[in-house]
C-alpha cells in the first residue's frame, strides 16, 4: 500500500566492528542499526549518508525503512554526530507496528515570544523545556509542538497544563510541574563608583602625597640655612 511517509533503501550488513564502520563511512555511507523486529533480533545495515540525511531532515516522526525490499515502519532511536564536523556517524531505528501506541520524546518551540507583553516591557524570555515526552500512534506522532507564548506578561509563567495536545498525542509528563516558558526580569547590575568621586579620591591623595614632600623639602632647606649660619660665625 502507498503511503507518503518517507523511504528510504538500506543493505544489510554482513561484516561488524569499528573498523568495518570507518570503511563504510569513507565510502559515504553511515552505518546503523533497527531494533523491535517482531522475533525480538536486530537488523545492522549501511545506507547512503546523503539519502538518510535528506530523509531525516525533512522527514516527520515516522520513515519506512527498505531493507532487502521489505518496507518496515521505523522511528529514530538514537543517532550519534561527529563533535566537530557535525556528520552523522551512526543511527538507530526502532520498528513499530501503525496500530500500537508508543512512548517517544518529541521537540518543543515557542513562536510569538517577540510580540509578548513581558518581553516588550524589558523581560527575558526562558523556555526551560526543550522536549516532551509522549504517548500516541506511531501515524499521529507530530514532528514538533509548537507554543505560542505572545500572551505572556512580566513575571508570567506558562505550565504544560496550558498546552493542548495535538489530536491522538497524549502528554507524559506532568502537567502542572512541567513549565513551558516564563518571562523573567531582568536583574540590576551593582552600581559602578561615580567617576567624579574617584576623580576626587585621586585628587586627595596626590595632594597628600605633594603636602608630605612639601613639608620636608621645607625642613631640610631651614637646617641648610642653621648650618651656614654655623659656619658663618665661626669664621
């Protein structure tokens, strides 16, 4: 039967281990791994890195997997990334069955926060959840769920509990503890000294300091004059 979900065609692997993993990764393809076929195995397989990146990219929650021309309902499990080049190195797929419900973790994205009240006025949008964990059909789990938190004023919090779920999506976490977004205000920074008191602190202490060599420049010059004097009598 056609569906519209995404496909893409793997191969099986045969040879395991590290090293077989960086040959195939020369080659352009990723290796990977698919997980919850029916008797329990799993299937290692090697596909196109182009074509798997493409399909994730700009795919739903839901692929079909082709492994030796049987198509098999998948959702990513895990994927692994090169720290620096940022290239996929390593992906796992878990089969599903389409009429059993599943347990995943979906992304989650505010739009609007420019247009709240809250940030028009000065405060700090945060949005402290990244993910949420759900519960719905592997057909009707959505790829993303998006808030809008333009409504949100100074010093507001947004709780999952203000969130409806998408149709067939039911949420896992709590509802009243789990916190969406919240608009936050802006902490003052300490005060910095006035310039002109510094200035003026400066000034004191140069002044000190002239008086002090004043003052003994004058007692040496008079013990001069007592000395000359000294001597000027006794000539």
């Amino acid at each position: 039967m056609a569906t519209n979900r995404p496909t893409i065609d793997v191969t099986v692997r045969e040879e395991f281990g590290s090293r077989v993993s960086r040959r195939l990764r020369k080659s352009g393809q990723v290796p990977g791994v698919v997980y919850g076929a029916p008797d329990g195995s799993c299937i290692r397989f090697a596909a196109d890195a182009r074509e798997l990146r493409r399909v994730l990219v700009g795919a739903g929650a839901l692929i079909d997997l082709k492994v030796g021309g049987e198509a098999r309902p998948v959702i990513v499990k895990d994927t692994q990334q090169h720290p620096v080049r940022g290239e996929l190195l390593h992906v796992d797929f878990l089969q599903v069955r389409l009429d059993e419900k599943i347990q995943t973790t979906v992304s989650l994205q505010a739009e609007g926060g420019e247009d709240a009240p809250g940030v028009k006025e000065g405060g700090v949008l945060e949005l402290p959840t990244h993910q949420l964990n759900i519960e719905a059909l592997p057909t009707e789990i959505p790829e993303a769920i998006t808030v809008d938190v333009s409504g949100l004023a100074m010093a507001e919090t947004m709780h999952l509990a203000a969130v409806t779920p998408p149709s067939g999506v039911t949420f896992l976490d709590d509802l009243e503890e789990t916190i969406i977004a919240t608009i936050v205000i802006p902490s003052e920074e300490p005060a910095e000294p006035e310039v002109e008191e510094e200035a003026e602190r400066v000034g004191e202490e140069a002044a000190a300091d002239a008086g002090a060599e004043g003052a003994t420049g004058d007692e040496a010059e008079a013990a001069g004059e007592a000395a000359a004097e000294g001597e000027a009598s006794g000539e």
